[in-house]
C-alpha cells in the first residue's frame, strides 16, 4: 500500500500571503526597537557624563581639601609668629607678624580657588533642576569665613596665655593691633602694653597699682 504525497497547491490551492496588519505591525516593532537603541545610547553617554563630571569633582575636593590643609599650616604659622612676637617683646622686623604683604599667605584668591566656584566648568554635575549649591553660604560655613563666628579672627572675650609666655590677651582686638599685659611675678605692679595701628614700636605703658 503506497502513500501518494499532494503539494500544498493540490490540497489547498494557492500558499497564504501573510497579512498587512502583520508587516504594520513588524514594522512599528522594529520602529520602537530602534528608539529604545536610541534612548540606551543617550543613556549611556549621559552616564559617561556624570562619572566624568564626578571625578572632576572628586579632583577639585582634593584640591580644595590641599588648600585647607595649606591654610592650617598658615594658621600654625601664624600663631607660631604670634608667639615670637610676644617672646621679643612686640618687636615687629618690617612686616606684620611676618606676613609678606598677603593676608595668611592667600594669593588674592578665596582658599586658592581661581574665580570659579570649586572649579565646575559650566556643568553642575548634570542633576536636573537642582544645582547642588551650598545653603546660600560658601562651602557651608554658616555666613561666616571658615567657622570665625563673625569676626576676623579675634580671641572669644577670654585672656588666653601665649605660648607660656606669661603674655596673654587683654581685649578681643584683632591681629595686629593687641593690648598684652606683662605680668611681672611678686611684684606689686604690672605694665600694660598697646600697639598703634600704623605706628611701629610705639608702645605707651600705664602703670597701675595693685
């Protein structure tokens, strides 16, 4: 007994063409595909962006974090100064508390930073609508430069000893502009010390009975 096979074409007639809603279909399949390809690669040089933007963030915190590691050591410069100043008895070698014509060493720049604000070049780390930006103070410091509630690095109201120099200071005026007090041990006087702004070596003493 022998199977015979037809073609399609003896069976059924003629082979189905595929429909018109399919190709439409295929079409907007193959329409989104390509703008998801698109949207993915936006996304992805977006992405490259941000990490760019991050480590030139991360670099410029370093940087900002050297120069107030810069200022620190001024600081300790400074104060270092302050000490010799009261050891020699206010005796001033030309400049002020040796400072070369700057205030704390700081080229004419805020903490070194060059006119921008920490170095963002026009990009502001590509958030959306939000610009990162430091609670309407620089660098967070409360309305003040760098935490001196306020004032120009005076002492806070207290008579603080120099350096175990016996020296310490009287008022709360600012650098280098100090009232000190020269407190003779045993003795039933003491001297008081002020130094005009702008006149070197003038010293007026008052003597005052205990």
């Amino acid at each position: 007994m022998s199977i015979s096979r037809k073609s399609s074409t003896q069976l059924g007639g003629a082979r189905r063409q595929p429909d018109a809603s399919f190709c439409q279909n295929q079409a907007s399949f193959c329409r989104n595909q390509a703008w998801f390809c698109r949207n993915q690669a936006w996304f992805c040089r977006n992405q490259a962006w941000f990490y760019q933007n991050q480590a030139s963030f991360c670099r410029n915190q370093a940087w900002f974090y050297r120069n107030q590691a810069w200022f620190c050591r001024n600081q300790a410069s400074f104060y270092q100064n302050q000490a010799w100043f009261c050891r020699t008895k206010l005796g001033f070698t030309g400049t002020k508390l040796g400072f070369t014509g700057t205030k704390l060493g700081f080229t004419g720049t805020k903490l070194g930073f060059t006119g921008t604000k920490l170095g963002f070049t026009k990009t502001k780390l590509g958030f959306a609508g939000t610009k990162l930006r430091f609670t309407k103070t620089k660098l967070g410091f409360a309305g003040t430069k760098l935490g001196f509630a306020g004032t120009k690095l005076r002492f806070a109201k207290t008579k603080r000893t120099i350096a175990g120099t016996g020296h310490y200071i009287a008022d709360t005026k600012p650098f280098p502009v100090p009232t000190l007090c020269v407190g003779t041990p045993g003795a039933s006087f003491h001297l008081i010390f002020r130094v005009e702004r702008g006149e070197k070596g003038r010293m007026q003493g008052a003597q005052a009975r205990e």
